[in-house]
C-alpha cells in the first residue's frame, strides 16, 4: 500500500498509529515498535525508499483508550483517574492518573520508539497528540482535571506532551524529522479550543 502511494509520486507517507508499547495500543492487533517488529517495519521503509518517497512513523500511547483487555496493568493510565469510559466495553470501570514516575516511563517508551524508527530507516517520526490518545487526555480540559503542575491552564496541559516532544527531538532531532498531530478544536463544549491548539503548536 505504502509502496503504491510512493509509486504515485507522494512525498511523504506515513503508517499510522504504531503503538511505542504493549499497553499503548488501541486495538489488540495494532502494531507496536519494539526490537521484534524492527525488520518488518525496516521492509516498508526500504520499498517506499526504493519507490522513492520519504516515510514517516505516526508514534503513539493510547492511554485510557484502549478497547482490549491485555494490558499488563490493572487499570488503564491517564492524565486523570476516575471512571474509564472507554474501558467499560471490556469491563474495566476505573483508570489511574499518571504519576511522575509513569510519565517518566512513558517518555523513555516514546524516545525508545524513535530510536527504533531511526534503525528501521523512517525519515520522520510523528507525535500523535490528538484525538483522545494519552497526549491529548493532558492536553483537553475534557479529560484532564488535575491540580498540580500538568493541568489547569492549556501552557499546564500541554506540559507532558511538550516534555515527549522535547525528549524524542533530543534523542533523534540530527536523524529524523519531528512532527506532531494535534487537535485544532475538541468540537463540543468545555472542550480544547483553537487558542488552546495555538498554545499547543507553541
């Protein structure tokens, strides 16, 4: 698929949602870059190369999304604890706020997925901060409701997402390009708004 776009003159493709864990997934069967995917993923970069396009790897943790019961965890983790909406479909009813330490480890997962990326041959790594994934649960005052440091204002949401985005540029900014998904607007009220996107961007 990726080999056809390239084929057809696209600059840039990029395979969407690559799980940096296990537990970072959405869906059972989605991807996750790890040593043992490694050459599989070093496949499709070599034949859109060969095709002659450049290619990205869309990086990412689900947080409390996640509609799958194999998560080495007792319960889902989020910028904020209480009620685990999307963990009901598989009878999970509660999820836990991130802890400094869980931060600390989410960062090392996603500058880990990056290095790996870089050794697979992707030209580009893209953060995927938008639409309910764990990044995003910091950045929307929807689901996040903390009172220290990383909540409250959209410079104090957006904290965590930056401090991934600082790590991975950090770590792999001489070999690939950084990019990062956003939302522009949650769409509904109470929701991230355009000025809290601009702030994001920032």
């Amino acid at each position: 698929f990726h080999e056809r776009l390239a084929l057809g003159g696209v600059g840039m493709t990029t395979l969407a949602y690559i799980a940096i864990s296990r537990d970072g997934r959405t869906f059972e069967e989605q991807g996750v870059m790890d040593r043992n995917s490694l050459a599989d993923y070093a496949a499709i970069t070599q034949a859109v190369h060969a095709a002659g396009a450049k290619i990205s790897a869309q990086i990412t943790h689900a947080g409390s999304f996640v509609q799958h019961r194999s998560l080495s965890t007792k319960r889902a983790l989020s910028a904020d604890g209480g009620l685990d909406k999307v963990g009901l479909s598989v009878g999970r009813i509660l999820q836990d706020a991130m802890t400094r330490t869980d931060m600390e480890r989410i960062i090392a997962e996603f500058v880990t997925a990056a290095e790996l990326c870089a050794e697979a041959g992707f030209d580009a790594v893209e953060i995927h901060m938008g639409h309910g994934y764990l990044l995003n649960q910091f950045i929307s005052p929807l689901s996040n409701h903390r009172k220290d440091d990383y909540g409250g204002s959209a410079e104090k949401r957006v904290r965590f997402p930056a401090e991934v985005a600082a790590a991975v540029k950090a770590a792999v900014g001489d070999r690939l390009a950084i990019i990062a998904k956003i939302n522009l607007h949650d769409g509904v009220k109470s929701g991230a708004s355009v000025e809290d996107a601009i702030v994001t961007a920032q």
